[in-house]
C-alpha cells in the first residue's frame, strides 16, 4: 500500500480529526492532510507542538487547520461531547477521524506491571478512543449520510496483533483498540462510515525510540514513508473497505 498515488485534492472540503496531532506519526498525517486539501483539526496535549503543526501549514497555504489542546489522560465524556458540539457548530461535518496518540507506558514482566500505569496507558489509548468515538458518532454518521462516506482510523502495532513478552499493557491495549475497531466497523457496515485499523510498524519516533534505545533510527522508516497508507484509508479511493486491519510495512 505504500505505493499508493494520492491525489494532489484527495481530501478537498473534508474535516479530518487527528489525535497527537504534535509530534511522530500524527504531525506527518497532518500535515500531510492539509497538503491533500483537508482542513485538519489538530488534537493534542502540548499546545507549542500544535501551534508549530498549525504555522507550517499556514505557511504552506493549506486549509487553515483548528487546534484543540487535551490530555487524553483527564478528559471526560462530557470533554468530548463539547468538543463535538463545537465540531458540528464550527464545521457542520466530520469526515475522518485518526485516533493515532498512544501511551507506551514502561515494557516490564507482566508481574512487575503497575496497576497506576496500566490505567493511564488503558485510559489513553483505549478509553480516550471509546469516548470520543461515541461523542463524535452522531456527526460522523451524519456526515456519510449527507457526503457518502466517512472514515475511522484506530492505530494498532504489531503487538496488538500478536502478544509479545514483555511488551505490557501497551500490547493489552493495542488489542483492545482491534476490538473496538471490529465491534464499530459491524456495527456501521451500510451506513457509508468505514472503520479500519492500521498499524504502522517500527517507525522513526520519539516512542520508538524510547522501545528500542539501542537501535540506529536511521534504519527505520520515516513517518513520511507511510503516507500513502494512511492518505489510502482516509480519502474515498479506500471505499467500501472496513473492519480490516491494515500493515503500513509488509515484510
Ligand atoms: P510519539 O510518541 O512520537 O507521538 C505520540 C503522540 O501522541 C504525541 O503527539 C503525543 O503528544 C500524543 N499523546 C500522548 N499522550 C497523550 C495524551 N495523554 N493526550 C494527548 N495526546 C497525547 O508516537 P508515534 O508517532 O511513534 O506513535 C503514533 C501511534 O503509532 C501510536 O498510537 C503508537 O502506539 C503507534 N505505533 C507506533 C510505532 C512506531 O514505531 N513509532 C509502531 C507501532 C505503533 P505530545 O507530543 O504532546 O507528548
């Protein structure tokens, strides 16, 4: 799939969501967005890293994104359910959602894992997802209705796939993320909203880096490298496919 050719106006007029939207994986899929013609809304904990999101692609001429500061760790359902009531207000649509932020937490045996941080790490890349997933629903799906389609992406990793020793609840989580993605994606089936997950395999970042300290980054895959897969799955050429897992890096 990385050698998908995305159109220069893939994206035009939609609204896409991206959670992480500051740093890694998720800053690429940003502005990589914006530069395909989507008015992106930038959704992430450290505000600095956002406004840099926001001015690159000010600078570049793209769609003026939105910023929207949150830590996943402490938001509640009525957070989201603001958020998505100014969503509706300020955009009248949803087009796709990227749930990329993720919390690797510390690898360890599994009888050393502490149960503070299992909820922190369930919380923000599970919880997070559940909820605003449910807050944004009634737009989401009333964007397909009115535009034909819509487009859910939930990030997963290869240890969401196939458990791996040591690898902790991030692993457990990851799962749970498949779950959710396979339970909405049956759910939605007819209603023009797909849902997918996507995992990116190792990819040159900050949490990669801290997984593996003693790997030469210069080995891995850019963000950029994985673009086509995820400009694929959220503009229309990915239609019609859902409740499928997909591999940014094949072996
Ligand atoms: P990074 O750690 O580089 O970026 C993660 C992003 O999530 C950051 O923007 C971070 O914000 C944000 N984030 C983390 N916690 C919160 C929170 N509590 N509230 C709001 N935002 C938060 O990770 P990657 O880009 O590497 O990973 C992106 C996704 O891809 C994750 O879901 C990860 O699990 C998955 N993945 C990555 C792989 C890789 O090799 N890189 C491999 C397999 C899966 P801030 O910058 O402010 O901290």
């Amino acid at each position: 799939m990385l050698d998908y050719q995305a159109p220069r106006d893939l994206l035009k007029d939609k609204v896409i969501l991206v959670t992480g939207a500051g740093d890694g994986i998720g800053r690429e899929a940003a502005l990589t967005y914006a530069a395909h013609g989507a008015t992106v809304v930038l959704l992430g904990r450290t505000s600095a890293k956002l406004e840099a999101v926001y001015d690159q692609i000010e600078a570049a001429g793209h769609p003026l994104p939105a910023i929207v500061p949150v830590d996943l760790k402490g938001a509640t359902a009525a957070h989201y359910r603001g958020m998505a009531e100014t969503f509706a207000q300020q955009f009248g649509r949803l087009d796709g959602v990227l749930f990329n932020a993720g919390l690797l937490g510390t690898l360890s045996p599994f009888e050393h894992i502490q149960e503070k941080e299992w909820d922190e790490v369930m919380q923000v890349n599970v919880k997070s997802e559940f909820l605003l997933t449910q807050a944004l629903l009634p737009l989401i799906r009333q964007t397909a209705k009115e535009h034909g389609e819509a487009s859910i992406v939930y990030t997963s990793s290869s240890v969401g796939r196939k458990g791996r020793a040591y690898w902790g609840t991030y692993a457990i989580s990851k799962f749970a993320v498949e779950g959710m993605m396979e339970v909405l994606a049956d759910e939605l089936e007819n209603t023009g909203v797909r849902v997918n997950s996507l995992n990116p395999g190792g990819t040159r970042t900050k949490m990669r880096a801290s997984a593996f300290p003693a790997e030469d980054p210069q080995l891995l895959k850019t963000p950029a490298d994985l673009m086509p897969l995820y400009l694929y799955l959220m503009g229309s050429d990915s239609r019609g496919k859902t409740g499928q897992t997909f591999v940014a890096q094949p072996k």
